[in-house]
C-alpha cells in the first residue's frame, strides 16, 4: 500500500472473505498466499473487503487521505502449484 502522507498506509490493513458477515476476515499481505478459494465452471464468487484504521496521536495530517492498494488474484487450475511453491 502507499498514501500520502506515508504514515497512513502503515496504520491501515486490507481484510477479504467469501463471508460479508464474516468476525474472521483474512488480512490482506504482501506475500502470495492461496486463498483456497474454489469457483465452479461457469460460477463466480463474490469477495468481501474490509480495511481498519490503526488509531495514532496525531492523525491530523492523514484525515481526508487516500490509501491506494494494487490486489492481484491468479486464477489457475487446482492441480497447479500454489505461489510460493517454486514459480
């Protein structure tokens, strides 16, 4: 993630889940991980995304700010090697 000020995008964390009621989202890294997320032929799958604030002394100078993130998904056969797994 990065924003402007810097400051913000380390006060900020990226969740996902298939869930939209879900207590348990995954937190959102900058490390490949398999989602075990399957999609049937011809499906599709609805993602839910949440972020939360990390409250800091002064938030002065990141209140009305923009984080930016770049998600990357890789659809790949289930017999395909997971990320991570020598790629």
């Amino acid at each position: 993630m990065t924003s402007d000020p810097a400051s913000l995008a380390d006060h900020v964390a990226l969740y996902y889940s298939i869930d939209g009621t879900s207590e348990s989202p995954i937190k959102i890294t900058s490390t490949p991980t398999d989602t075990n997320i399957n999609i049937p032929a011809g499906g599709n799958r609805v993602l839910f995304f949440w972020y939360s604030y990390e409250n800091d002394g002064d938030q002065t100078s990141e209140m009305g700010k923009t984080v930016n993130a770049i998600i990357n998904f890789e659809l790949r056969n289930p017999d395909s090697p997971v990320p991570g797994d020598g790629i």
